[in-house]
C-alpha cells in the first residue's frame, strides 16, 4: 500500500492534469509502478538512452513491455519517436557491418539483410522528416469538364482538392 504522501503527490499530479476525480485516481493507482513516476519519463528515458531494453526495463518496473511503450508514448511522444529513431539506426550500422564482414555464412547474411531492412521501415517511421520518402505529389486537384451541348457548346468547369 502506497504512503500518505505518495497519494498526495499522485492527487496533486492528476489534479495537475484536469483529472475529474483525481484523489480516486490517487488511491487506485498509488502502488503502480508507472505511477510512481508522476508523469516524469525522464528517469525511464534516461535508462533507454544507457542502453538498457525495454524489456529490462518492463521486468524492473514490474510491467509488461506493452505498458511501458503506451505509457511512453502517452507521457513523451516525441522523445520516444527520437529513441525509437536511434535505435533503428544503429540497428542498420549493424546489419551494414555483418554484410561487410568476408566470413558470414549466407544465414548470418540473410538475418543482417532483413535485420536492416526491418529496421529501415521504423526509422522512415519515426523520422519521415529525415530518412522518410518525400512526398512526389502535392494536393491533388479534380477538373471536371462539362460540356452542356443543348446551351450551344457552354463549358462550365469545377474543381477542387481531393
């Protein structure tokens, strides 16, 4: 059971946030483990940046790996999206790496080859800005013609983006 001022401080947290109720949410949540963070990923964020997994991290929180990614990207979107990012980067040098080496066996090369390419996909996921495709068409715009043949010959032309 979570201490008096865990709860307050979990109450002063959701009451921060606009919760409705948020000493219920207090007493309902106090021995959470996420909830322990009051909102903070820093200390989560900082582990991740160490190198160690979310799974490792999920394990000594006492989550499941599921969670800790939802609360993540509920509580630092951005920063997680730029992990995510480095992550699927050095995935890539790696996977680089195995095929430069002369004495992998085609199965270490096939998983380098897919390891990559896997990886690739998430990073133009996470940073589309940097490494993503660039969009080849702007808006696209609809003209249609018509051709009123009983009002001798009228054109009249609409349009409008799709």
């Amino acid at each position: 059971m979570a201490d008096a001022q865990h709860i307050a401080e979990l109450e002063a947290y959701y009451r921060s946030k606009g919760a409705k109720n948020p000493k219920s949410l207090a007493l309902i949540n106090g021995d959470r483990p996420l909830a322990a963070c009051l909102g903070d990923p820093s200390p989560i964020l900082a582990k991740l940046m160490a190198g160690q997994t979310k799974n490792e991290i999920a394990d000594e929180l006492g989550v499941h790996r599921d969670t800790l990614n939802a609360w993540l990207l509920a509580n630092c979107p951005d920063e997680w999206k730029a992990i995510h990012a480095g992550k699927s980067l050095s995935r890539i040098e790696a996977a680089e790496e195995a095929l430069d080496d002369p004495d992998a066996d085609k199965n270490k090369i096939n998983r380098a080859a897919q390891s990559g390419r896997l990886a690739a996909r998430a990073l133009e996921r996470a940073a589309r800005s940097i490494y993503g495709e660039p969009e080849k068409n702007g808006p696209g715009i609809t003209v249609n013609v018509n051709v009123d043949r009983s009002c001798d010959g009228q054109i009249t032309i609409e349009h409008g983006q799709d």
